[in-house]
C-alpha cells in the first residue's frame, strides 16, 4: 500500500510532462512491477516482419480476409482488419504483377483477352502456370478508383508499364450481327430511279455489247453532243465514221477531236462549204 502512494504521488507530478504513449508504458509497468515483456521471444520469431505482415493482411496482398478458414481463425484472436475500404479483393498484388511482368516479356504486349489462363507450358514460370491472369486484369480494372486513392505507387507502376485500365468484362462480348436492310432496301425512290446519265450509259453499252451501235450526227451548236458519256470503243466508232484518226492515248483525245470536228462541221455548213467532215 505504501508503494501505492508513492506511485500516485509520482504519477500526479509527471503527468502533466508525459504523453499518451508514455502514459501507457507507466500503466503497464504499475500493474505489472515488472518490464512490459516478462519473457523473451520464441526463437522461431525472432526477425519476424509481423508489422508487415499485419498490413499485407489487411490490404489483400496476403489471402485471408477471402479464406473462410484463415479469416475465422484471426477473428478468434481479435485481429484487427483495418480500413476495409483500403483493400484489393481478388487477388495477391505481388503474384499477380510477376504473371503481368512474365506477360509482357514473352508476348510484347498487355493486351491480354479477359478469360487468358497461363498455359502449363515453356516459357512461363512454374508458379504462375494455371493462373488466370484474364480474371485477375479485370479486377485490377474494376478497383481502379481504390487504386488511385490508397495505392498511388501502384498505379503508377502500372501505368508506367502501359497497362491500361479498360472498362472490366468478365464475359465475352456479345455478338454484332448487322441488323440494317439490305443494301438495295436502303435506297428511297429518289435514289432507285435512273438518272439521264445512267440511262444514256445503259443504252450504249447495251448497242455496243450488241453490235448494235449507230454513230450520231454531229449534234446542233446549242445543244452539243456529250461524248464523254461514251466508251472509247464508240468514240473510235464515231471518228471512223467521220473519217477521224483513231489514234489516242486517253479518251479525252477523242473527245476534243469529235468536239472540234461538230465545230468545224457546223462552221462550214453556215459558210456553204456544204456538209460532211472537213
């Protein structure tokens, strides 16, 4: 008791220059009478990370949360989950960035299709064959908001990498069928209906597939004939009729010659050079 005393009479004098952490110290060694730690470690955990491994926990990168078994055996000792919004679900972030490394190293890319599994095969590393990678980078894809927020350094690595955090899908893409009319269908009257132009190339080409091609009369100064709308076949046809060279290298040849030529007729019959070719 009268070790009591003094205690409190200590603790009343050196509260006021302790802090919080200071303060439970003292607690503990009063109750105690003795160090915190009455006995040494076990030699097995001596070196333990168990502040990193508390943290690896709680954030995903060591499965337990997710584990029935594991997640009740924790629960059973009080551990403490932490911030549950700040947690990667689905998978280990260490295992899954070696399968993305090994990805891009043996393929040269990230583009990796959603249901990709790591085939039990060479190159890729004993530990990641069978994993489905597929699953894992639309998970990643699908907490990209968690990321950028509590895992900046991560998604910088990422990022850094060319991943790219594409809408997630975990299911094939639906199939696009073609659902417009046929091409003939789409057509409204306006379009369907032959212009003057179509029609005067349907008709040639039909007379001259059938041999049936007559060679026109120079056409009236007002109203010229269009001998662009006829093939080079009949133009050469005209010019033999008119007495024309048929020589040519581009059919615009034959058509200045047959221009000129109507020109020329039209100009002598006014001047009563009579009709025909000059």
């Amino acid at each position: 008791d009268d070790d009591d005393d003094i205690d409190d009479e200590e603790n009343e004098k050196s509260n006021d220059s302790m802090n919080s952490s200071d303060l439970m110290i003292h607690e503990a060694k009063k109750k105690h009478r003795e160090p915190l730690i009455s006995e040494p470690w076990p030699a097995e955990l001596h070196g333990l990370k168990l502040g990193f491994i508390t943290e690896a926990l709680r954030v995903g990168d060591i499965f337990a949360y997710e584990e029935p078994k594991r997640r009740a055996a924790l629960d059973r000792i009080g551990f403490d989950w932490g911030d549950r919004e700040i947690y990667i679900r689905g998978l280990q972030w260490h295992h899954f960035l070696a399968c993305l490394f090994s990805y891009s190293k043996i393929k040269g890319s990230l583009s990796i299709a959603w249901d990709f599994v790591i085939p039990d095969e060479d190159p890729w590393p004993l530990p990641l064959r069978g994993e489905h990678l597929g699953t894992k980078v639309n998970l990643i894809r699908e907490q990209e908001s968690v990321l950028r927020t509590h895992f900046k350094h991560r998604a910088q690595l990422l990022d850094a990498m060319g991943f790219v955090f594409l809408p997630p899908m975990f299911s094939p893409p639906p199939e696009k069928r073609d659902t417009r009319l046929p091409p003939c269908l789409r057509l409204n009257s306006e379009e369907l209906e032959l212009t003057r132009q179509d029609r005067r190339r349907k008709s040639t080409k039909k007379a001259q597939n059938t041999g049936d091609f007559i060679p026109p009369e120079p056409g009236p100064l007002d109203n010229p004939i269009a001998y662009s709308f006829y093939t080079v076949v009949q133009l050469k046809e005209i010019c033999r009729a008119r007495g024309l060279s048929t020589s040519g290298k581009l059919k615009q040849d034959y058509v200045d010659r047959l221009t000129e030529y109507d020109k020329d007729f039209h100009a002598n019959n006014k001047g009563g050079g009579g009709g025909g070719a000059p």
